[in-house]
C-alpha cells in the first residue's frame, strides 16, 4: 500500500517539531547545567558525554527509524550479538551427586522424587519408570544436544561440566514435564525436591539441623539459610548469590529484622528476594521459559523453603531472570541472574 505524499510530509513535519522541540529542552537544560557548575568544580559533577539517553530521544529515535523504515511491527534494529560466553565451571563436591548424575537414575534427587510420585499415582513397577526416565532424558539430550552446544559448548561430556549439566537439567525438566502435566504435580514435584535434598544435606553434614521451636523468628533462620546457600555457591552450582529483604531495603541493611517477626507473628506476609548468580542450570531455564513453561529446573529455591518450611514458615515464590545491564537496544536481552520472589507467611 502507497502512503500519499501529502501524509508522509505532514509525519515529517510533525517530527520536526518534536525534535525541534527536544532541542530547545536541550538547550536550556545545557543553560541551566552550565549556570549551576558556575563557581564550583566545572568536569567533576558534570554528566558523561556517554550518558544513557533519556526517555524523549529514544522516543523519538525509534519513531522516525519506524517512519523511515516503513513500521513493521518487529521493528527495524536487529539484536546485538551475545556477550562471550566464559569457560564451562566445575561442579565438585557432595552435593553435585544430589543434583544429577550422568543417566539421570533414581540415585540423584530430582529422579528419585519423580519416579515416586508417578508410582504412586500410577501403581506402576518403579523399575520400569526409571528406565522409561532415563531413556526419555537420552532421547531428549540427542535431539537438543546441537542446539546447545552452539551456545554453551562443553568441555566434557560429563555431569561436573557446568554447561553439561545445564543441558541435562534442561532434558529431565521437560522428561518431567511431560509425565507430570498437571501443575499440581508439577509443584508437589518441586517442593518435595527441595525437602529431599535439604534432608540429605543434612545427612551428609553439609548444614547444620535446625531445632524448631515457640519461639522461632525469621532473623534466627538468617545462618542457616546463608549456609545453604554457601554451600550451593561453594559446589560451584552457582558464581555467587544475595539475599535480601524486598527492593526497598539497602543492600547493607539485614535480611529480617524484628518488624518482619512482628509482622509474620501477627498473622501478616514477609518479602524475601534471593538472588543467584550465574546459576548452572540458567541455560536451560531460558529455554524452557522461552517454550512458554514456566515449569524450569530450580534447586536453590525449593532447598530454601524446605528449610523454612522446618520451622513452620510457608513460603510461595516467583522466579525472574534478570540482565542487570543497561542496553539502549530493547532487543538485546542477556540475563545471568535468577532472582527468586519469596512470600512468606506463618503456617
């Protein structure tokens, strides 16, 4: 379809003045700037030349690239390229035969706990499910293995390489969902993963029991829930991770303090952000997130409200992957953070 020459001009003209308009702004902000750095330290306090550009020319930017580029709908800038990807990590230690192991048999957590529901739901032999788990990860990992290699090669083919992990985390999360269609399933599944693994690492002493009592409070459980998560960042699952109370505390102030007791004690909800860096299952929690599931492999957020769940604190939580960068194209989208949302109530 033909736009009329007269509308285009009458676009044009009008684009003029908006940025006609944005000068002027400009112009007297620069005025104003210069005025007030008069008499103090000109350079020290004044803005970068690469400063982020504000809101109005980033409007009117993409306006006039839509205009000129005929408005499609996905726009007319590509994506950057991806960041470079760093070297594979090594996953060590105890916990790591908790997490996965090479086939995915019921001596690794999340297996063992899946293949026990279905028998329970089923009645099914738990040998023959286990087989059928384990040849269902394989076929998944020989049809998805190209695709991730591209993206995140792994040095070997083995369970301690982070990207080979990541990759057999991602083949058992869809083996898991689909034997598990219901969502009620699906939470039972993750919540009793996180109750088996924090009971192990206990078992295996690489945390410390927690003794409930009348008089337990959320800022008694901060060591422990610190220790679990060293334990995570230790094993080399995840570069480091963060805990705080909600977006409106200061990175300094405590996790819980006697207000969030209070307010839990009277019958009232307690935020909780946890933030993991980095994780080795990040890969395949964007790929199953970008297959519209929201179903993805977690390990940090189930352990966590197993041990909160000890001391008679119900929790529900939200995950979000996050790229802490600031990128001026809103196609570029590189996340390497998993923050988990927590709300915290009393049982």
């Amino acid at each position: 379809m033909t736009i009329p020459r007269l509308f285009v001009l009458f676009l044009l003209g009008d684009a003029l003045c908006v940025a006609l308009h944005m000068e002027i702004s400009m112009t007297r902000r620069r005025l104003l700037e210069g005025s007030l750095l008069i008499g103090g330290t000109f350079g020290a306090n004044a803005a970068p030349a690469s400063a982020a550009r504000g809101a109005a020319e980033l409007d009117f930017e993409f306006y006039m690239r839509d205009l000129i580029g005929g408005n499609r709908k996905e726009g007319n800038i590509q994506a950057s390229a991806p960041p470079a990807v760093a070297p594979s990590r090594t996953l060590n230690g105890k916990l790591l035969p908790m997490l996965l192991d090479e086939t995915c048999s019921v001596n690794c957590i999340p297996c063992q706990v899946l293949v026990q529901q279905i028998q329970q739901r089923t009645g099914q032999d738990s040998k023959a499910i286990a087989l059928e788990v384990e040849k269902r990860v394989q076929d998944l990992r020989e049809r998805s293995s190209r695709s991730f290699r591209s993206r995140t090669p792994w040095q070997d083919e083995n369970i301690s390489d982070q990207y080979y992990f990541d990759f057999t985390a991602y083949a058992l999360w869809r083996t898991a969902a689909d034997l598990l269609p219901d969502y009620l399933d699906r939470d039972k599944f993750v919540r009793r993963t996180g109750e088996v693994l924090y009971e192990r690492l206990k078992a295996e002493g690489l945390v410390k029991p927690m003794k409930s009592g009348p008089n337990d409070t959320l800022t008694s459980l901060i060591p422990a829930t610190l220790e679990v998560l060293e334990v995570f960042k230790s094993s080399g699952f995840c570069k480091d991770y963060r805990i705080r109370g909600d977006d409106s505390k200061e990175a300094t102030d405590p996790v819980f303090d006697e207000f969030d007791d209070e307010s839990l004690a009277a019958g009232g909800t307690v935020d909780c952000l946890v933030s993991v860096f980095e994780p080795a299952t990040l890969g395949a929690s964007l790929q199953i997130t970008g297959e519209q599931s929201r179903f993805g492999p977690d390990f940090v957020g189930c352990t966590l409200a197993a041990l909160w769940e000890t001391v008679g604190v119900k929790s529900s939580w939200e995950t979000f992957f996050v790229d802490p960068e600031y990128r001026p194209n809103p196609k570029d989208y590189f996340p390497n953070e998993q923050l988990i949302q927590y709300t915290l109530s009393k049982k």
